[in-house]
C-alpha cells in the first residue's frame, strides 16, 4: 500500500495517508479560492496526524459544521472536515512531499453556493460533478 506523508510549511504538523490518492478538487467556495487549495478526499481512517496535534488551530465558519485545521505558527492549511463529507477529510495535496499533485486529474468543486449567508440552500443535497 501506498504511503504518503505531508507537513506544514514549517514542520510542526506531520501527517500520513495511507492508500493512493486519485483525484484532486478544486473548489470555489470563499474559503478555498482565498487560499488556492487543491483538495483530495482521503476516508478518515486513512488520515494519521504524525506530530504537532497542539500546532493545530481550527478555524470554522458559516454553519460552524465543517472543521479546517491550520497550523498556529506557519498559518498553512494541511487538512480538513467538509460539511458535506463528515466520514472523510479533505487533505491539502501541496502538503504532500514529493507529491506532483500535476499529475492528478482534477475537478472542480461547486462550494459557492453551500454557505447559508446570501440565499444560498440550506442543506448540501449531495456532490457535484
């Protein structure tokens, strides 16, 4: 199997997925496009933080459902919690050592119009291709 590890910009947060990761997302939503991240979907038992649990700072927002876990020294975005997918997390692939996330084909997430300000739906009906 496959093994593939990742960090933060500085160091103090660690993590490995377990299982090869096949595509990568894009979203559009407020969030995502302020910090261009580039998302893969990995089942949460196959994310394993490694070191610098304490590094950690979450920061939540709109329905305070989804969980994004930034590191609280370098301010990087290596993980997340969607909203829509609460029995997997979003792993941030510029995170991954030696990742090519290039390499992946990508898609674009439709998150734009989940938040609850401005009209938006109120329930996430499922994903989007």
């Amino acid at each position: 199997m496959t093994t593939c590890r990742g960090s933060c910009h500085c160091g103090a947060v660690t993590f490995r997925i377990e299982g090869g990761i096949t595509c990568s997302c894009a979203c559009d939503c407020s969030l995502c496009k302020k910090k261009n991240a580039l998302m893969a979907k990995v089942p949460e038992d196959r994310l394993s933080p490694t070191s610098g649990a304490d590094s950690l700072s979450l920061y939540q927002w709109n329905t305070r459902v989804a969980k994004d876990d930034f590191c609280k020294h370098c301010g990087i975005y290596p993980f997340h919690r969607k909203r829509s997918e609460l029995t997997g997390d979003g792993v941030n692939l510029h995170c991954l050592d030696g990742f090519e996330p290039a390499s992946l084909p990508t898609r674009l997430g439709k998150g734009k119009g989940t938040s609850l300000t401005g009209g938006a739906r109120e329930a996430w009906t499922g994903p989007r291709e």
